[in-house]
C-alpha cells in the first residue's frame, strides 16, 4: 500500500517538472482577440 502511494506521488512530482513549451502564435492570436474585444466594448460604452 505504502509502495503504491510512494509511487503514485513519485509520478505526479515528474510530470510537473517539466516545463510547458511556449506557443507564440498562441499567444500572438489571444493577444489579437483581446485587443478586439477591448475596442468593441470601449466603443459599445460611448
């Protein structure tokens, strides 16, 4: 049982290790659409 726990901690511990890679297209496209939405609602308030 205890072997089990060790194990499953153990597993948990290596997967967060790990660094996520970097999406600049990800993040140029959200930076995209909030801008839009930014000047939508910036508009929509005058």
């Amino acid at each position: 049982m205890l072997r089990k726990l060790q194990e499953a901690l153990s597993g948990r511990n290596s997967g967060m290790n790990q660094q996520p890679q970097f999406n600049g297209r990800l993040l140029d496209q959200r930076r995209e659409d909030v801008y839009v939405l930014m000047h939508q609602q910036m508009s929509s308030m005058r």
